[in-house]
C-alpha cells in the first residue's frame, strides 16, 4: 500500500519530469539533425564553387599556364586574369580552411599535398607571394606548412 501511495503523490512529478527528459531528448536529435543537413549543404557550395573555378580555367586557355610547372614568370610575368584566378583559389582554399577550423567541414586527407603541388607551381607561387601579407597569420602559417 505505500509504494501505491509514493506512486499518487510523486507519480505527476515522475511523469513530468520524464516528459521534460524527452523533449530534451528530442530536441538534441533535432539539433544533430540540423546540424549533418548545414554540413551536407556547405560541402555542396564547396563543390559547386570548386567546380566553377575549375570549369573557368578549362574554358579559358589564357589560364592554362597557371598549371603549367615550366611557366617562367621573370620573362613573362602574371597576367592579371591569371592573378585573379589565383586569388579566387586561394580565398576558395582559406574558406575550407576556415571552415574545417570551425568544425563545418572536413577537409580531405590530402589536401596538403594537393595545396603544395598548387603553390609550388610558378604563376601560383608569385601571386602568392604578393598575396601572403595581407592573408590573417593563421591561414599564412598553414600554406607555409603545406609547402615544407
């Protein structure tokens, strides 16, 4: 008989308390979810922004010898369309990098190498050059890092 009683006295404070344990519950699942669904979305702009980059390069063949590695810059040197193609590399490298520093994204596990073989490259090298003072230190100290 006392434990029926302990149930009709406690019992609404147990049933609201699991309810309010419940909502908490769903409420974290919500966020989780939210939070895969603005991962998912952000990886689409990235993509689609690395797409269009690229798609620019391979329309206009006055980019090409961005990628060319016998590019000689003292003789001939960077264009402006070449700088400014670059550029929007680079800030398309400093938005993954900033996002991966935020925990939105996961960049790949070989995007070190795949930023050194890009800077390495003659044209990209001198913009970057140019570039580097007026990047944050942060993202200075990362592309110098893929570069050893």
């Amino acid at each position: 008989m006392g434990w029926l009683q302990w149930l009709d006295a406690a019992g609404h404070d147990l049933i609201q308390s699991l309810g309010i344990m419940a909502g908490l519950g769903f409420t974290a699942l919500g966020f989780r979810a939210e939070a895969k669904s603005r991962q998912s979305e952000n990886l689409i702009r990235i993509t689609e922004s690395h797409r269009e980059l690229w798609t620019k390069y391979d329309d206009s063949p006055a980019l090409h010898r961005v990628l060319d590695p016998g590019a000689n810059v003292d003789r001939e040197p960077v264009t402006a369309e070449e700088a400014r193609f670059v550029q929007f590399l680079l800030l398309h490298i400093h938005l993954t990098y900033q996002l991966s520093k935020g925990g939105v994204y996961r960049q790949p596990e070989r995007v070190r190498e795949d930023i050194r073989g890009l800077i390495s490259l003659p044209v990209p090298h001198a913009v970057w050059r140019k570039l580097r003072a007026l990047q944050n230190r942060d993202f200075v100290r990362f592309i110098d890092s893929c570069l050893m």
